[in-house]
C-alpha cells in the first residue's frame, strides 16, 4: 500500500524530473503526485527578452510623459503671447 504525499503542482515539470520523481520514492512506498516549485530561473535569452520587454514599455512611457510635457509648454508659450499681443508688450525668450 502506497503514502501519498500531496504538494502544490506547477504543471510543466520537465520529463526527467518527473520521471525521477515518480521511481524514487516508490522503492520506499510513496507516490508524489504534486510538487511545489519554488524558485524558478528561467534561461539567459528569457531573461533578456523579459528585460527588453520591460525596457521598452518604461521607454514608451518616458516617451509619452515627454510629449505631454512638450505640448504643456507650447500651449503656456502661446497663452503667454496671447496676452502679449493683447496688451501690446514686446518680450524677448532667450534659449
């Protein structure tokens, strides 16, 4: 009669894991029928392709706040030569 021993399952374990896992612990009487996994690392070029990704949603970001700032300034700079003209004053911006 087999134990059973129950743990959390990430469902994609790899053939060689699972396989080791199943004829291990049935010499001693127990069948593993989840596991929990903890910690994973995933390969380099995942990772890489996870930091490109998240590298180019914070460069359309920044991309996006820039235009927005552009555009607050170019509509105060035409609010500021409105009223210029209407009260007939001469101003000067130096860059």
């Amino acid at each position: 009669m087999f134990s059973v021993l129950r743990f959390c399952c990430f469902p994609c374990r790899p053939l060689s894991l699972s396989l080791s896992l199943h004829i291990s612990p049935k010499a001693y009487g127990y069948r593993i029928l989840q596991t929990l996994i903890t910690d994973l690392d995933p390969d380099q070029r995942v990772k890489n392709a996870m930091n490109e990704i998240n590298s180019s949603k914070r460069l359309k970001f920044a991309v996006a706040e820039r235009a927005e700032g552009d555009k607050i300034l170019q509509v105060r700079t035409n609010v500021f030569d409105a009223i210029c003209r209407a009260i007939g004053c001469v101003y000067q911006i130096y860059c």
